[in-house]
C-alpha cells in the first residue's frame, strides 16, 4: 500500500492536526508516515515495533516528527496522555485470548477522548499472515469493557492480497 492510500484509509480517525500518537507495530513504517502526513509539523508518531530492523522510518518535510521505539506493544509502555494510537495490522498477531488486554492497554495511554484506530483485515478464518483475525464485529466485542466506545467506521479498501477487504475504525477513550 502507498502512504497516500494509508493516509485516506485513516483521515477520518485523526480529527485534529498536531498532537502525540503512537503506531504500534509500525514494521515498514506506511502508517506511520500516513499518521505523521496527517498530524503535521507539530505531532509527534512513537514508532513501536518490536523488530529494530524495520524501524527505519524517516519523518518527511511537512510531516509530523517521526521517533522510533524498540519494544513490544503488548508489554507496558512508556506513554501516557496520548492523543492517539494506531493499530495497523498488528493486533491480528497477538493470540486471540489476549486482544481485549491489549485493547484495554491501549486505552490506559489514551488522555481521555483520544483515539484509537484500528486498521485489519475484514476476515474470519486466519492464515500464516493474518494468524488472529479481527474483523468488525469481533472489534466491535473486544472493545467492551476496556474504556473504548463511540466506534465508527472510517475506511475501507480492497486487499491486494486476496479477495478480503481491509477496514479502519476509530474508537475513543471514554
């Protein structure tokens, strides 16, 4: 995916420019240049990837600043009062009984009202790249009970990979 399809597919869950986020399973960095594109000059995007060889991400001119972390976000982490967090195609590798604990710690480094967003595949059945799938509904459940409300749906795109559609949806700290 070009950082230009990212940043549609995303728009719609960043409501304001500037602000600190973090991108939690950043791997190549496509979101997380999407989410700096979108904050501008005066945001900060925490890279977290808990592989230091893909943290190779370069804020762009214009963009937000880019900073990259080496840990793994199922762990605590060091942030708090984020404006936002985004999860794009990460949370399908953390074991299905353990999603909703990650949620719930996504939402304790969340100010209140910040965002989370979550971008995954619209799939049921898992596979060696997607092992823990998310689609809508299980979202939808997960949030329950871990501090996330007022989801809504803020993007969709056919997947290259298959006949699967990719979806975004924001939620917000309550």
């Amino acid at each position: 995916m070009e950082t230009s399809e990212a940043v549609e597919l995303i728009r719609g869950g960043v409501a304001r420019t500037g602000g600190a986020w973090a991108d939690l399973g950043a791997g190549s960095g496509t979101f997380t240049l999407a989410l700096a594109e979108l904050l501008g000059p005066g945001g900060s995007v925490y890279a977290v990837d808990a592989r230091p060889d893909v943290l190779a991400v370069k804020a762009r001119p214009g963009g937000a600043r880019v900073v990259p972390l080496v840990a793994d976000f199922t762990e605590p982490l060091p942030f708090e009062n984020l404006d936002g967090v985004l999860m794009s195609n990460s949370l399908h590798f953390v074991e299905s009984d353990a999603q909703a604990a990650v949620l719930k710690g996504c939402a304790q480094l969340l100010r209140q009202g910040g965002a989370l967003i979550l971008v995954e595949y619209d799939q049921v059945r898992g596979n060696p790249w997607v092992p823990h799938p998310v689609p809508p509904a299980r979202f939808r459940e997960l949030t329950v009970g871990v501090g996330l409300g007022q989801l809504r749906a803020i993007g969709r795109r056919r997947s290259r990979y298959g006949p699967k559609d990719i979806y975004a949806v924001v939620a917000r700290r309550e």
